[in-house]
C-alpha cells in the first residue's frame, strides 16, 4: 500500500486513531489529524496538521485518503464531504491488515472474531490456544490494541476481535478465520435495524476465498444462514449434536462441525474425528461452552492439535468484568459482568447463575428491545436496581416482571442491592447498556462496582 508521500486524513484520535496516525506518520504519510473533541489532549501525536472541534469540509483539501476511526459514524461531516469528493475511506482495520507483519516474510495468517456477544472472551480465549502450540501471536483488534500496532512485527499468527463499526470500511481484509459467533440487537442507535447490524457483521467473510474458513454458529438463526453464501470452508459449532452427524468421509463436501457431548467436546472436521476434553474447563454458563467451542473449531481449523487445544481451555481463566467473581460478602456473592452491554448478554449472564439474583443494570439506552429480559428476570432475580439514563425506559419495560427500585448512581446501588441481599443471593453488575452516561467505558464501571463490594 502506497503511503509515503501522501496526503493522510486521521478521522477520530482514540486508540485506534492514535495507533492508525503512527504507522502512517512512520511511513512517510503527511497527517492531517481530527477530533470532534475541542479539548483533546494532543500529547503523543506524531507530526502533523491537527484539526480539533466542529468538522470542516475544507480539512480535506488535498487529503488523497481517510482513515476513519470505528467510532467516527458514516453521518460525519467530514465522512460525507469525503465520499461526495470520492476521496478514498478505509478504516484502521483495513490500514492494520495491509500493513501486517514483518517486511520479507509471509503473510500473517488473521483469525478475526464477531458477533454481538463473547468477542473478547473468544479472541483471547484463540490467542492463548495458539501461543500454547508455541505460536507467535498478536492478540488484539477491538479487544484493544489496534491491528496496526502489529505492523512490522514478526508474528506467525493474528488473532484480532472486529466489530460491525470496523467491517464497514474494509476493502480487502480477509482472514484465514473468520469467527461469527451471535447476533442480538445492539448498536440499533447507529444501524436501522437488526438486518442492517448482521450485514455489517457478514463483511468480514466478503473476501474470503475456498482456501479460507468460516466458523459458524449454527443454532443461530441470524448466523447460520451464511453458510449457504460463504465461499469458504464451513466450520459449524453448537451445543446440540448436528442433525446429521458428518462424517469423514462427507466432511470434504459439507461442513464440519463441533458439538458437546458426554461432558466433553466432539469434533469431525475434513480429515479426522475427535474428542477434546473440558475436565478442567471452568467458564461458567452454556455460552462459554459456545464460546470453547467456536475457540476450538477456529484452532483446528488453524492445524492446532486436540491436545494442545484442551490444556488450554482448562487454563484458560476468563477475562476481567465478564461474569468475573468479586467477592463474597456476608453470604452474598458478587459478580462483575459490567461487559453485558446489551440485553442478549444479560440474558447469558443470568442463565449462567445458580440462586436468586438482584440485578444492578441500566446506562446509555442503544435503541434495542429490552423485552427479551424480562422472561430471564422470571422466577430468579427478586430485584432489579436500575441507573443511568435509560433508568426510566428499562422500568417501563420490564415493570411487573420482577420488583424494581430506581438508584442515581452505582454507589447507591450497591448500598441498596446490600440492604435486600440475602445469604444465598447473588448480586450481579449486568447493565444492558453502555457505560458513557457515568462512566469512560465498561471496564470503569466495573472498577468502580468492584471497589464499593469490597469496601463493603
């Protein structure tokens, strides 16, 4: 890709943007760098035009091509103003998988992980599998570290977590591996419905050729019909044994699968049928084993061994504010799983628990349906502690579906899911919403309930 020399806007200086305007300005890339943020702390950036506050077309005057940050809606003045000069827009996704690897050496094969819910879980979750088979890995995407801090590096292996945002502006990204795992409504403030997310998710296959996989949940309804459109090799997971059971024989002409049994995992793929073990295993809830599963098919699809694969499930540990243990208070425990941002994870989340529940949910409303929870509220969670600004909407939603108090704030939470605990009760942090009203992000407000349950 032809940098140097080149006129570079940088739309949107978060991580991605930062990390997209390095590798640009280290190629020889002229930066033109903006932020809608007019207080913006500029310290770190590398040499360049920036451009902070209200969007002016006339920023792009001689601009022969935009890197737009995932965040940075299509709506933009500046993205629009770009599309009707027909200036080029590729996203930092598309600028990292151009840029991958070391100059001279082979291409770094890129196992990239979606869906609405377990992203991050099943990225690390591969990353660690394949580090175990002794894999030089980058581990990173929209988990957090951008896939242009990979540029230059050696690695045998990227296994990148990409979000809808991230796939609307790729042009040739094409992964080895691509992981599609659910789809429930969420980010339905920025798409106009539930069709428009999924077709933004499916992105991630447009490239791929025969040579390439597709892991698939096939007892999603929204998922499972791409594995008549892909063009890749079908790997399908899911906790039910396939309706037909492929065997080694059909497995080069239909698509090999993954499935739970007797405790364990059982898998056919193109040469081979096999077991692998979850003794050790500990993730709790059925969408962990989905997410094993999918982990699972994507590193035999990768050429990692059983065995390799099973030690490191069974010392894999979870990830931080995903139904994360923080402590037990007076008989009461307390779960952070501040990364529930929508109600589909919610729904996971209580389905994973075992005895009453008093739910602390509530943030930024991100226009989906808050129906679905209430059916999951039913006959296990006593209460449910609303905050945030989308407090007033959930009440209205799930109002009689389980008793419900209104807080101002997590402190006040907290202080009031103590008061109604009773031993045996489980108190869980499962917002159903981003975090931006209170907090910078998730893991803030995860922090934060963490540090009031064991000031307790």
């Amino acid at each position: 890709m032809q940098i140097a020399g080149k006129r570079v806007m940088v739309i949107g200086l978060g991580v991605s943007g930062r990390a997209a305007a390095r590798v640009l300005a280290a190629r020889g890339a002229h930066l033109v760098m903006t932020d809608l943020r007019a207080g913006l702390e500029c310290a770190g950036l590398p040499p360049g035009w920036v451009r902070l506050g209200a969007e002016d077309p006339a920023w792009l005057d001689g601009v022969d091509l935009v890197v737009a940050s995932p965040g940075v809606p299509p709506t933009s003045a500046l993205m629009r103003a770009a599309r009707a000069a027909q200036v080029r827009i590729i996203g930092e996704l598309e600028l990292g998988s151009r840029l991958l690897g070391a100059p001279g050496t082979p291409s770094v094969p890129i196992a990239a992980i979606t869906g609405t819910n377990g992203k991050s879980t099943v990225t690390v979750m591969l990353g660690e599998i394949l580090r175990a088979a002794g894999r030089r890995t980058f581990v990173g995407g929209n988990l957090g570290t951008p896939l242009t801090d990979a540029a230059g590096a050696e690695f045998d292996a990227a296994v990148i977590e990409v979000s809808s945002y991230q796939l609307e502006l790729i042009e040739t990204f094409k992964p080895r591996v691509g992981v599609y795992l659910n789809l429930t409504d969420d980010h339905l403030d920025r798409y106009r419905d539930l069709a428009e997310y999924g077709r933004a998710k499916a992105r991630m296959f447009e490239n791929q050729e025969a040579g390439d996989w597709a892991i698939l949940n096939r007892e999603d309804a929204h998922v499972w019909p791409l594995a008549r459109t892909v063009r890749s090799r079908v790997f399908s997971f899911g906790l039910a044994r396939p309706a037909r059971e492929i065997g080694v024989r059909e497995a080069a002409r239909r698509p090999c699968a993954i499935w739970c049994e007797d405790g364990g995992l059982v898998f056919a793929d193109a040469t081979r049928r096999g077991q692998i073990g979850l003794d050790d295993f500990t993730l709790p809830g059925q969408h962990n084993l989905a997410n094993a599963m999918a982990a699972a098919a994507a590193a035999l699809a990768l050429g990692v061994e059983p065995r390799v694969i099973e030690r490191a499930l069974g010392q894999f540990k979870g990830l931080p504010h995903r139904l994360e243990l923080v402590g037990t208070r007076g008989g009461v425990k307390y779960i952070d799983d501040s990364k529930g941002t929508n109600v589909g994870a919610v729904v996971e989340a209580l389905a994973a628990m075992r005895g009453p529940v008093i739910l602390i949910a509530g943030g930024v409303d991100k226009g989906g349906d808050y129906g679905p929870l209430r059916a999951a509220l039913a006959n296990k969670v006593r209460l449910v502690i609303l905050i945030g600004a989308a407090r007033d909407q959930m009440r209205a939603a799930l109002d009689g579906a389980a008793a419900l108090e209104l807080a101002p704030a997590m402190a006040e939470a907290v202080k009031l899911a103590v008061v109604n605990a009773r031993p045996g009760d489980t108190v869980l942090l499962s917002p159903a919403c981003s975090s931006f009203d209170q907090f910078k992000d998730y893991a803030e407000r995860g922090r934060v309930f963490q540090e009031l349950v064991r000031a307790l």
